[in-house]
C-alpha cells in the first residue's frame, strides 16, 4: 500500500471550505464529513482534512496559529504549467488570493495562492527529466 498524506487544517468556515476545495476540482468524501470535518480527496494518496477550530483543537494542546504568520507550505505537483493555471485560476475565482508572483525557472513552473483561512498551496510543474536528473546546471 502507498503511503497516504493527509494534510489536517483549521477552518473558520467549514461549508465555504468545503465549497472553495471543490471549485479546485477536488471531491469531498462523505465517509469521513459530519459537521465538524471534512475530507477533501487530492488524489488516491492525498487528502486534507478541514476541521472546525473546534475539532483541530481536539488533536493539540497547542494554540492554533494566526493565518497572518506562515508555518507549512502545502506543495503539490501538476501535470502540467496549463494544470498550474487551472487550479490557481480556479482558487483565485473562488476566493482564494495569489500569494506570490508565478516563479518561472524553465525546468520548473510555480504558482501560489491562499485559500480563504490563509492556508498557503503551491502549484508547481516539473519537466519530467529535471524530476530524474536534478536541476539543469547554471
């Protein structure tokens, strides 16, 4: 069996959540959503489980951070710079915010957003052959 990553976040809003996640084009499994939680399907391997503030703080005894300060960026590879496009463009139109200009190396292609709780995704293409042989040397 693959290794799975499940990626666990604090919401303010489950329902806006649920909604901004599946304007990505991501599907939210009913198995593991009540009212309190949500988990949204990436891929086979990947989910992310959105959690009231009141259902994160089940899981620590730590005080949840201020979106206003950055602790994790959530990357994620794409299949293409076009796919890029799509689920940042996707993001932005559903109330998400472009974080940082696009980053555009040649071998590599990223783009970045904010999801509306200022949860920080990166979207990122790499050439295939840069994936096996490292970065082209400068």
């Amino acid at each position: 069996m693959d290794t799975m990553v499940f990626i666990n976040l604090p919401v303010a809003d489950l329902e806006r959540s649920k909604t901004f996640y599946e304007a990505l084009g991501y599907s939210i499994n009913p198995d593991f959503t009540d009212e309190t939680a949500a988990c949204v399907v990436v891929s086979d391997t990947i989910s992310v489980m959105i959690l009231t503030h009141a259902k994160f703080a089940e899981f620590t005894d730590k005080t949840i951070a201020d979106t206003g300060t950055i602790e994790v960026i959530n990357s994620l590879s794409a299949e293409s710079k076009d796919a890029v496009h799509r689920v940042v463009d996707a993001a932005v139109m559903a109330g998400g915010t472009e974080d940082r200009p696009e980053m555009d190396l040649g071998f590599m292609y990223q783009r970045s957003f904010l999801d509306p709780d200022g949860h920080r995704w990166e979207h990122v293409w790499m050439d295939p052959q840069a994936t096996q042989d490292g970065p082209p040397s400068a």
